[in-house]
C-alpha cells in the first residue's frame, strides 16, 4: 500500500495523507494508525501473507515518527494480525478465521455506534430497522431483511 507523505503528527488538521487517514486528538495516534492498518487487513487491501513496508517506510509514507509507527505495527503484532521475520520484514497473517474474526469484531462496532447515535438522535430500534429496510429496499437488495 502507498500512502502519501502530507501528514503531519503535530497538527491534527493536517493529518491526512493520500489516502485520506482523518487522525485527530481524540485518542492515540499510535491506535488510530493501527485501527486503519487494520481495516486495510479486514477490507482485504493487505493481502493475507503480504508483505508491508518497514516501519521506516511506513512513517516516511505517512508522516509520522518511527516511534509512533513502531507502536502500532506492534500493537497489531500483538494482536496476531502482523508477523514479523527478522530477516524479511513484516507480513500480513495467513489466518483467515483470524482475519474474519477481527473484520466481524469491527463490524460489531461499528453497528454499535450506528445505533447508539440513532438512539441519541430519537429514533427506536423499530424506526431504525424500518429506515434501513427502506434504504435496502432503493437498491439491488430489495429482498434483503435485517432482524435485530
């Protein structure tokens, strides 16, 4: 993956590279760089058993110091989605129920916050499933039904 060398760590209105990574003060940088790496894996635009560029590739493209890069590489490391080998740099995990897994994980947040902020917003979880049975309905996917 190539990313762009635009963004800055010290401005979080410039923390933007080519590829649109929107960073800000809300919570580490470290983890808001992992959490894209991940959704990179998850979204399948690392391929599993890939290779990823060095962490002083990686900062260089981005913008950011090694340190803070380091960190995050670790940090999926850690969670068994980067392998590293010492002689070759890292790699994307070849475990697929792994991947899955997380990509459900992420899924499962993500419909979380969708639904925390539709309650804040008013609406019942009856009116949510009306809305996106409505929303379903305009596409190709007519006949799909989402039960909670």
């Amino acid at each position: 993956m190539t990313l762009g060398s635009n963004m800055r760590e010290n401005n979080p209105s410039e923390r933007k590279s080519k590829m649109q990574w929107n960073l800000d003060n809300n919570s580490p940088l470290y983890l808001q760089i992992a959490d894209k790496i991940k959704l990179g894996i998850v979204s399948g635009q690392y391929a599993p058993g890939g290779k990823i560029d060095s962490v002083r590739d990686f900062a260089e493209k981005t913008g950011v110091n090694p340190n803070t890069m380091q960190r995050a590489l670790s940090r999926l490391e850690d969670e068994g989605l980067l392998l590293t080998n010492r002689t070759s740099g890292k790699y994307v995990t070849e475990d697929i129920q792994m991947i899955d897994k997380f990509k459900h994980e992420l899924a499962k947040e993500y419909i979380k916050n969708f639904l925390e902020s539709m309650e804040q917003t008013g609406f019942s979880r009856e009116e949510i499933l009306n809305l996106l049975n409505s929303e379903f309905g305009k596409g190709e996917d007519a006949d799909v039904y989402i039960g909670m």
